[in-house]
C-alpha cells in the first residue's frame, strides 16, 4: 500500500492526468498484492463503465451543447434580467438565477461559468460591479450546475454507491435552493456595502410578459427534465435523450439552431463525456485493489475505535471532504472515496442518499475552492482575472456554501424531506 500511496503522490504533483494517476495507482497496487491480479485489470476498467445509469451522462452532455447552440440560454437571461432587475444589485440576483435555470439544462459547472463570463461580467462591471466579486459570483453559481439535477455527479455516486439515481436527482433540489439564497444573502451584503443600482429602472409587465413567453420553450425543458424524473415518467437516461429532443426543438421554435454544427457539437460533448467515464474506469480499478487489500473496513474499523459518535464522525468525513476537494478533481475523489466512506457510514446507520447528497455537494465545492478549483481556473482563464484575486474573492461565497451543506448533513429530515416526499430515504 504504501508503494501505491507513494506512486499516487508523486504522479499527481507531476501533473499526470488524473485518470492514468488512478489507472496506474491501482494497476501498482494489485500487483504489489499479488501479480495474478493483474490478469483483471482490464475486466475490472469495463466493468467500472458498464452500467446502464452512466449511459445518461453523454445525454445530458449533449442536451447541454444543444441547448447553448440553439440560443435557449440567451432567451433565459433575458427573461431573468427583467424578473429581477429592478431590486437593487437585480443584475447580481439575476446571475445566480440565470444560473440555477441553466444548471438544471446543461448540468455542466464549466458551461455554466462560461457562459455567464461571456455574457453577464461586461454588464457586472458596466454596473459598478468589481471585477473580481463578479467573476467570484459566476464562479460560485457555476457550482450549482452539478447539483440541481439532471447531475452526472449524482449519477456517477449513484452508480458505485447503488443509492437511486432518482432519489438523489430529487435530493438535489433543495440543496440547490438553499446555496443559491446563501449566494444571494452575500450579494446582498456586497450590495448594501458599495450601494449598487437596480439593472433596470422599474418593473415593467409587458416587458416581463412577453420576455416570459420567448421564454417558455427554454423553460419547459428542465420542468420536463427533471418533472419526468420526480415523476417516474422517464429513467434518468431516458429524460436524457427527452432532453436533446427538447433542445433541438427550442432551437428550431426560435430559429437560432444551426444543423451544419451538430457535428462540433457532438464531438465536444463525446470528448467530455470519455474524459469522464475514463476516469471513472480507472477510478474503479483503483477502487478494486483497495476493496481486495480490505482497506475501506480497515478505515472504518479505525474510525470506529477512536470514537462511536455519530455527529464527530460526521463532522469527521466533512473535515475529509474538504481536505480531499481542495487537492482533487471531484469525479476522481468520488471515485476513490466512496467505497471507504460507505463503509463508515454504514456502521454509524446514516442513510446512504443522506450521505451522498452531502458528499457530492461537498465534492462540487470544492470546484470552487482555492487553491485547485477548476471553475476559479475556468473563470481566470475566460475574464483574464489573475487567480490570486479570484482566490480571495470567492471566498465568502465558499463560506456561504459550506454553511448550507454542514447544517444539512446534521439536518437529515430537511435534506431528506423531499425525497422521502416520493418515495426515496428511509
């Protein structure tokens, strides 16, 4: 084990890619074990990405490039900016709005932030905005994306853990809500502090109106989405395929849809989807070595002798969360960590979809978190701010954050409520 930590270490500050980190790791670590193990290696990779709940991620992946190239996202924001606009700091309110509505169509953090730099930072610094608490603001919505379903990092936990991909696309909800009024409670403060002005003068109803029915196609997309999920109407795959039929739709109603770039389209969306199930392959063959050297009930075993609390071994996985997502790209920490975080939680009789709803909102902050957040370097690279100052901006929004999710992982019937609403959580 202690070969395989070390080759782990040392490729990873390298800068290796983390999927063959993980590959290499695992494949170093079984054949410490024993040599005969080595013969799995490639039954144990498949194995990791055959399953019929990842077939959902390519779905939503290209849901999302659809849906950005057929001008959904533009009709969105408009409709927002006037919903909004009028309070004081609208246009602020407005981005995290607009991004909790695009989460729930692109579920990606990445296109979420990239689309809100694009569009949104001119109009925050037009409007007095510091360039920094702006991208700082983007960035933060961003997290949003992976956490109001459709998620794939719900899918991906789902799929190692054996927790309902259902249950927590409906777990995810309320989380989502709830950062999103953190968000909004630092803005508000930010607001009051440099006394910013409304992004529109007053409210005006016909505006809004008519901005609310260009809106409508864009809108029922993620109703259908993730009203067909709650519902049971369709699998999370299934509503994945609904999605991209939807998405051509709305860009056809609103004649921005290109055909001739479908081809772009797809090719972006299957080179990000085999990054993602790549990782995840390697991810369970290093999983497997740990599961045959019996390391996830060692953990636990530990754990449990230095103390039987519930609430201090909770507080415990969140202190190893944080550490683990401030060093590491959340698919992979997924990947490596759920088997031996299961095995405690299993022992201390915390509900798995209560755990991984708070896992996987621990593991999609920590894209926000100095000093490897992808989304800082996402939104560093987009808006040409230097990191350093991005690092000390985003800050109060990761507070803000961390204080939804620990009160929820103490809270389990607020973070359950909705899902035991349908059927899901004991």
């Amino acid at each position: 084990m202690t070969i395989a930590l070390l080759c782990f270490v040392v490729t990873l500050l390298l800068g290796v890619p983390i999927a063959f980190v993980l590959a290499f790791t695992g494949i170093l670590h079984l054949g410490a074990i024993d040599l005969s193990y080595l013969a799995v290696v490639p039954q144990r990779m498949f194995a990791g990405v055959n399953s019929s709940s990842l077939t959902c991620i390519p779905f939503f992946i290209v849901a999302g490039e659809l849906m950005n190239g057929g001008g959904v996202t533009k009709r969105l924001m408009e409709f927002v900016k006037e919903l909004v606009g009028y309070v004081k700091g609208g246009l602020a309110y407005a981005t995290i709005v607009t991004s909790a509505i695009l989460s729930a169509i692109l579920g990606s953090p990445n296109a979420v932030s990239s689309i809100l730099c694009s569009v949104m930072l001119p109009d925050l610094e037009k409007d007095g905005y510091d360039m920094e608490f702006g991208g700082a603001l983007i960035a933060a919505s961003g997290v949003l994306g992976p956490i109001i379903p459709p998620s794939t990092t719900f899918v991906i936990f789902a799929t190692l853990s054996g927790v309902s991909v259902k249950g927590l696309f409906v777990a995810g909800i309320v989380p989502g809500i709830l950062i999103a009024a953190a968000y909004a409670a630092v803005v508000a403060i930010y607001v009051r502090k440099k006394n910013l002005p409304r992004a529109i003068d007053n409210i005006n109803l016909r505006r809004l109106g008519a901005s609310f029915v260009r809106a409508i196609p864009a809108l029922i997309v993620p109703l259908v989405i993730v009203g067909g999920v709650m519902t049971g109407a369709f699998t999370p795959t299934e509503s994945g395929a609904v999605s991209c039929v939807a998405a051509i739709l709305a860009g056809v109603f609103y004649r921005s849809f290109d055909f001739k770039k479908i081809p772009q389209m797809l090719l972006r969306a299957g080179s990000i989807s085999a990054a993602i199930l790549f990782i995840i392959a390697a991810g369970n063959l290093m999983g497997y070595s740990l599961e045959v050297d019996n390391i996830p009930s060692r953990v636990a075993a530990a754990v449990l002798t230095w103390t039987s609390s519930k609430e201090l071994i909770i507080l415990l996985l969140l202190a190893v969360m944080i550490a683990v997502g401030c060093l590491m790209e959340a698919t992979a920490a997924i990947t490596i960590f759920t088997p031996v975080m299961m095995s405690i939680v299993t022992a201390i009789g915390m509900d798995p979809l209560h755990f991984g709803l708070v896992f996987c909102i621990m593991m999609t902050i920590a894209l926000i978190t100095p000093p490897v957040g992808m989304l800082l370097f996402v939104t560093s690279n987009i808006s040409k701010i230097e990191l350093t100052r991005l690092n000390k901006a985003i800050l109060p929004f990761c507070a803000a954050a961390f204080i939804v999710t620990f009160s929820l992982a103490f809270l389990p019937d607020v973070a359950l409520f909705l899902p035991r609403l349908f059927g899901y959580g004991v």
